[in-house]
C-alpha cells in the first residue's frame, strides 16, 4: 500500500555485520558444568559475539576419506562468512561447559557409536537449550540405538548402491541451503537410503529422482535433505559429501553453507513439516494461466522460475476459483536496489478487474520494511499489527528469501513468517468476509520490485474454524 517517509527497517541493523574471525584450532574438552547451548535465533551471538561451529567427525564404524576435506570446507567457509570453527575428534570435547560454547555442532560423516551416556546427556541439553546440529552424510549412520539422536538427525542410513550421477528435486526454494539451487540439481555422490522417511517430522529440503539413477530403495519418495526444529534446537542434515569432490563443488559448499547459517540463526527459514500442498504457481508460465492481472503494471517470470512485481498500482489474482478455509504459502523477497520495497498479500475479496475491490473488500497482509506497524511487514494493513518483536527476529533482510504462511479459518485470519506466528486476526467487520474469496499479490509501483515464488494451497476443513489453535503448516 502506499505509504509515507521511507526509511529502512534495517538500517538500525548495519551495525551488527558480523565480524570476521579467523579459524581456530580443535576444541579442548573439560569438566562438566557450565551453561546450555548458544545455538540458534536466541544465542550470544546475536548480541555481538562471533558465532562458533564444532566440527565432530570421530568414526566408530567405516571412516569415509573425505573427511579432512569436509573440514577444511568448513573452515574456509566460516573464514570467509563470519564464524569461527573449531574441529575435533574427541568426544572428552562433549561436556555442558563446552558446547555452551558453540552455536552449532556439525557431526561430519560420523560413524557408529561416539559418544558415551554422559556425552550424550550433555549434548542432549544443549540441543534443548537452543543449541544446534548439522549432519552430513553418514552422520545418519552413527548413534543407532540412542533415541534421541535418531529423531535429531531425523533418519538412520540403511544402504546405499554404488557412487554415480543422479537428478536431485529441490522442493524449497526459500531455506539458505537451497535457495541458489535451480528446479534440479544434478551431482554425483554415494545416495544412501534411509530406514525410514523423515517427511512427516521433518521440512524436506530436496529430494533423489530415484529414476535417474540405479538403487533407490524408497519407493519414489526419497528425500536427501531436510531440516526441523527439534526439542528446543534446530537440526539441518544433508546426505551429500562422501566424495572428496564434493567438497570443492561451489553449489554443494553453498549448500552446507546455506544450513550451517541455518543452524546457527543468521538466517530464518520455516522448517516445520509440509505436507498436502499443491501449487498454484510453481516457477512456469503454464501455471500462470489461472492468474489475472487486474490494473496497471505487472510481473514478470524469470528463468529461476520467480515472478518481479513492476510499475503499478496492480495485482495479480488467482481468478481460477475462490476459498474458504485454508493455508497458503508463498516464498518472497524484497528485490530492489534500496532494499525497501512494498508489495503485499490480498485475501477474502470478490473477484474483480479492479485492484482497488481488493483493498476496500479485502484485507492485506503487508510487505513493507517501513512504515508505522500496522502498515509494515506482517501487519494486516491498517487494521493490525504484527507481534513487531517475533517478527522481526523471524525475519530475514532484503535480497533474502522469506516465508509466509497465511492461514484463513472462518473469519480467523494468522500470518506465520518463516515458520514463527506473529499476527492474528479476526474480522468483524460485516461488509467484509474472509469465508469465501480470493487471493493476489500487489504491484506496488515503479520503485517497488518483490518477488515471489513457490505458491500453494492446503484446503482446510471448513470445521477447522472452530477449533482452538491447531498445528500450523503439516
């Protein structure tokens, strides 16, 4: 909508750049005791502290010989992104004390049994107290009758065919590990199956084509990539790195990096199950045929399969049908030079060529990073504000993705942004109804460019209204 005295919402934030340390050498083990974890959105380094990664990679089982390698990626990475990593072998380093220290703890194609019962009770603790876990590759194949690891790494190795090419689906284009990642993403790697599939506990990041390679063992649904928020902490996984190679090829270093930054809350991401969601725009031009554009301007689809908002002041509607109860996802992003750009999410109006029917039958979930709270980012424009405090740890800056998740109920209208609730609403205004009605996103005008991608709808029961607050996004 428009709005008045553009400043940035993240000016306030330049300060907090992260500084870059150097890489630090392996980390010494001492007594019990100390503090929970760091990890995640709520740890010290928030508050000016250079965030800190333990690398683990102790093997009790096969030892893969790309280890040294995934350890200097690490460090490179965090040399050259603004965290620091330690690296070790010594499970003597799992202690409160210790891993109070780190923001997250990467276990680096461990294998077998690694830590004794004290290590793990301490490593449980610091996941519960916020801490953060990254595994890769056969960090699945470690810690097989410790419960609580298996549901953190959110699947166990079962077997795997010999190393050869294969078609990975990325499924979420919003999570830093996959955001630079195209439709497919075709590599080479040792493809391990899984005993069991982690799609309904965990956000499935990519996914294996099993049809384009030779011993897929998951019947079709074979996910290689996921991440979750686990009893109080976060936990990425990914099954690519047994080659060397691997780690020196930019996109899968991006990759680990993108769930690293994850891990350790320098960037959101909405990592809650997601299941029963069909898209309506889905990154191609044939799917844009149910949608209208209603006024001036535009948007235009590019070869990443988003679409730019231009000129305006218009909308571009889903005209195919209306809804009642529903969630409904989409990825966005401020795009423009100024990194304030405005644009918005229409629901519960009458279908209409004129984008203006919108506005006055309407409601809008905002985009925009200034203006008074009921007008910016999260707001229902004019009407409510978001929680500004959770919705703007939850939210990540310009030129990076975000998630929303707009859930309609009835007259019950709640905004998740990257997986955190931070407004609901109940209309009740009687010229105005959210049960039944369509959706649009705004272009806003010739200064404002934001982009979208990955829209889709889950149909909710209509009872739905009527119960208390259900889980959101499954």
């Amino acid at each position: 909508m428009p709005t008045n005295g553009r400043g940035r919402l993240w000016a306030a934030l330049g300060g907090a750049a992260l500084l870059i340390g150097c890489v630090s050498g392996p980390a010494v083990s001492d007594e019990a005791g100390g503090s929970g974890g760091r990890g995640g959105p709520g740890g010290p380094g928030q508050h000016g502290e250079e965030r800190r990664v333990l690398v683990f990679s102790k093997t009790a089982g096969f030892r893969h010989d790309s280890i040294p390698e995934g350890i200097t990626a690490v460090r490179e990475l965090g040399a050259a992104h603004g965290f620091a990593v330690d690296a070790t072998e010594d499970a003597g380093a799992f202690t409160a004390r210790n891993l109070g220290r780190y923001d997250a703890v990467v276990f680096l194609s461990t294998t077998g049994d690694v830590l004794n019962a004290a290590q793990q009770g301490a490593f449980e603790r610091y996941i519960k107290r916020g801490g953060s876990y990254v595994g890769v590759h056969a960090a699945a194949d470690t810690e097989y009758d410790w419960a609580f690891y298996g549901g953190l790494a959110g699947a166990y190795f079962q077997s795997h065919p010999a190393i050869q090419p294969a078609t990975v689906d990325v499924e979420d284009h919003a999570h830093p590990a996959t955001a630079g990642l195209g439709a497919t993403w075709n590599r080479t790697d040792e493809w391990y199956n899984y005993r069991s599939n982690p799609r309904e506990r965990a956000h499935v990041l990519a996914s294996l084509d099993e049809s384009s390679y030779s011993g897929g063992t998951m019947n079709g649904d074979h996910p290689i990539a996921w991440c979750q928020d686990y009893r109080g902490g976060r936990a990425f996984y990914t099954g690519g790195g047994h080659t060397k190679e691997s780690f020196a090829e930019p996109a899968f270093r991006q990759h680990l990096l993108g769930g690293i930054r994850w891990a350790i809350g320098e960037a959101q991401a909405d990592c809650r199950p997601e299941n029963g969601y069909r898209p309506l725009f889905d990154g191609t031009a044939d799917s844009l045929a149910a949608w209208r554009q209603a006024g001036p301007g535009s948007f235009t689809l590019s070869d990443d399969g988003t679409i730019t908002s231009s000129d305006g002041m218009g909308m571009l509607w889903y005209a195919d049908r209306s809804f009642g109860s529903y969630s409904l996802k989409l990825d966005w992003r401020m795009s423009g030079p100024s990194g304030d750009d405005n644009s918005g999410v229409f629901v519960g109006f009458p279908p209409s060529e004129d984008p203006w029917s919108a506005v006055n039958n309407g409601y809008e979930v905002q985009i925009d990073a200034t203006d008074v709270p009921e007008r910016t980012t999260g707001s229902v424009y004019g009407f409510r504000s978001a929680d500004i405090g959770k919705r703007d740890r939850a939210l990540n800056p310009p030129g990076e993705w975000n998630t929303y998740e707009i859930r309609v109920e009835g007259e019950r209208l709640r905004v998740w942004l990257n997986g955190v609730k931070i407004n609901d609403f109940t209309n009740t205004d009687p010229v105005r109804s959210l049960s039944d009605g369509h959706f649009g996103i705004q272009n806003h005008g010739s200064a404002d460019q934001v982009s979208f991608r990955d829209i889709r709808i889950k149909e909710l029961p209509a009872r739905a209204a009527d119960r208390a607050d259900s889980p959101p996004g499954d």
